[in-house]
C-alpha cells in the first residue's frame, strides 16, 4: 500500500483523510516522520499556509507530502473567522471557545448561511498542486451531536438537518469540504 506524508499533527484530520482515501493509502502524520517542531502558519491565506506547511516537511525531512488548510467562512461575518478558524477565540485552538464565540457574533444575524474551504497542497516530484473543495451550509444556533471535532457540532451541511456531529462520519465524509478537496487529491495522484 502506498504511502502519504500528511503536514499535520492533528490525528482527527490524518483519519479523516484516511477513511476518505478508502484504506488506499497509509497516511503518515508529523509525528510519524520524526517532525515534533510546531510549523508556524502564517500565511494570511488558506493556500499560502497549506503551501507552507508542505514546503516545510519537504525543505526540513526531503518527503513528497501533502498539507491542507481549512477555513469556516461565515457571510454574516464577511468570511470570518476564515484563516483564523482554529484560533478564532485565541493562540489556545480552543474549539469549545471558538464555538461560543461564534455563536456569540452571530447573535441576532438573519443570515447563519456558511460555508467550510479546505485547500490541499500537494508536493510530487518537484510540481506544487492546489486542490480546494467547499461545503456550503449553515450555523446552527446551539450545539449539537458528540462526532466529529472543531465546529462540526454548529455546522449543518445543505442539503441535511442536522450538524456534521449527529450526521457521522458516513456522511461527512461523503459531502465534506475535506472530502470534495481528497476526491481531488486522489483523481490526481490515480493520474500521475
């Protein structure tokens, strides 16, 4: 089975992906390759911190590897909290934070419509790749459900009712932004 460098340390995502690839693919993690040093993202874009990311593993331990960055766009927030999803409430990442906030700032908003952005960026033999993939949905107005991780238990995909934490991960990992950016993902490595 082949393997996938992923530029993450966050287990749920390295899952995520691996359960999207269908077992394709075993996904090494940071942690697996030896990298323990935390990678700064700093880009002000989702392109620019998955591109750092990559080049990072790729410049620091010489492996083709993939690195992804996601952003919660909100269009009663114009487009926040964005790339600053994980750290919207602060440096801590703080989900449960991050969610009040959230639905904090949405108080009294007519429009809860959202969407989730994941950019992968792929490093492979020298060329450097973008694949991005969206879900558009909603802010529900409290949590809901005990799957999932980050803002999965306020975010309602269109088309369904309930939040990305009661749907599972059958379904998430059908119509996610994470995994229309991995369909895409895996389409160009079956290619090349």
């Amino acid at each position: 089975m082949p393997t996938l460098v992923f530029a993450t340390n966050n287990d749920h995502k390295a899952r995520e992906i691996e359960l999207i690839l269908g077992g394709a693919y075993t996904i090494k993690t940071l942690k697996d390759i030896g990298c323990t040093e935390e990678i700064e993202e700093t880009e002000d874009t989702l392109e620019g911190n998955a591109l750092l990311k990559a080049r990072y593993v790729k410049e620091k331990y010489g492996y083709d590897c993939f690195s992804e960055d996601t952003g919660l766009e909100v269009d009663a927030l114009d487009g926040a909290p964005g790339v600053h999803t994980a750290r919207y409430s602060g440096e801590a990442k703080d989900p449960e934070a991050n969610i009040a906030l959230l639905l904090k700032n949405l108080e009294g908003k007519a429009s809860r419509a959202a969407q989730f952005r994941t950019v992968i960026a792929l490093l492979l033999n020298g060329e450097e790749i973008l694949l991005e993939g969206v879900c558009r949905g909603r802010i529900a107005t409290a949590k809901s459900g005990t799957g999932g991780f980050g803002y999965d238990p306020v975010f309602i995909p269109d088309g369904y009712d309930e939040t990305f934490a009661v749907l599972g991960y059958d379904v998430k990992n059908k119509v996610s932004h994470r995994a229309k950016a991995t369909a895409k993902l895996q389409a160009y490595l079956q290619e090349h």
